[in-house]
C-alpha cells in the first residue's frame, strides 16, 4: 500500500514537474520574441529620430539664404549682380 501510493506520489510530482518546465519554457521563449520584439521597435524609434534630425537639418538648410541662392542660380539661372553669365551655343 505504501509503495502504490509512493509510486503514485512520484507519478503525480513528475507530472507536476512536466508541466510547470513546459510552462517556464513556453514563458521563456515567449520572453525571447518579445525582447527581439522590443529591439526591433527600438531600432526603428532610433531610426526614425535620426531621420527626424536629417528633415530638420534640411528644413534649416532649406530656409537659409545659400538655399535660396543655389535654387535661384539652378533653376532660375539668375547671377549676382556684379557676375556675367555665358552660355554654351553648342549644347
């Protein structure tokens, strides 16, 4: 009687066993993808700020008078007062 229910105490505790390690395991890998998760959404909050930074940067740029000077120049092939301009027949 003594060794059944020893037997069926060993059972009961190695089933428990199965189950809370398949349980911490399952929890572990869950942990796992959500960390990669989480540095992959990080990853991108970096990239995104960086590329906040560059708009701002070009925003700046964009409001300077060189801005305006190379824009007039290119596409409105305009020249300072005291400059000539040439242009090329051939092309």
């Amino acid at each position: 009687m003594k060794s059944i229910k020893l037997h069926l105490f060993l059972i009961f505790i190695s089933g428990l066993t199965i189950l809370f390690g398949s349980l911490i395991i399952n929890s572990l890998n869950k942990y796992e993808r959500l960390r990669a998760t989480e540095i992959e959404i990080e990853n991108q909050i970096l990239a995104e700020k960086k590329k906040g930074e560059e708009l701002l940067e070009e925003l700046e740029y964009n409001k300077s008078d060189a801005f305006v000077e190379k824009i007039a120049r290119e596409r409105l092939n305009l020249v300072m007062p005291d400059e000539i301009l040439f242009y090329n027949e051939e092309q």
